[in-house]
C-alpha cells in the first residue's frame, strides 16, 4: 500500500491521526473537543479519543475536523474504542 493510499485508508476510517513537530501538534478526525487547558486538550475522534499533554498549549487554528496546536508538548495519548455509543 502507498503513503497516499494509508493517508486516505487513515482519513477514510475517522481513526485519530496526530502530527508533532517541534511545538506545533495537527490533529486530524477531530469531531468534538471535550476539554482545552493550557497543559491538556482532549477531542474525540469519533470512536476513539486522543489527548495532547504539555504546557503553554494554545489552538492556533480549528477547521473542518483538523485542529492545529502548538505549545510545549509532552505527551500524546490514545484511548481505546467507545463502548455502548450508539456512533
């Protein structure tokens, strides 16, 4: 399978997809924001959650289903499949 044909597979499945760079974090599939702090963002992904862990943390640029942070990040998180949500 291709890089492009994963990126597609990826987008396709609303599965969490999290680029870091440096200090600047994108994700991907975001669907809801369940909790922003400047040391911890949470969103939910659909099926699945994901969360950013650091200090000074800001969302910079929110559109559709695609979130940009930057700050100082830790952390990233995943968390396992919803369990009795009728998504």
């Amino acid at each position: 399978m291709s890089i492009k044909d994963e990126l597609l597979f990826d987008f396709s499945m609303n599965m969490p997809r999290l680029l870091v760079s440096g200090k600047t974090g994108i994700l991907d599939n975001v669907k809801k924001i369940l909790l922003i702090s400047d040391k911890s963002i949470i969103v939910d992904h659909g099926n699945k959650y994901s969360a950013i862990n650091g200090e000074d943390l800001v969302v910079k640029q929110l559109e559709e289903e695609r979130m940009l942070v930057t700050g100082s990040i830790r952390s990233v998180e995943f968390y396992g499949d919803k369990k009795g949500d009728d998504q």
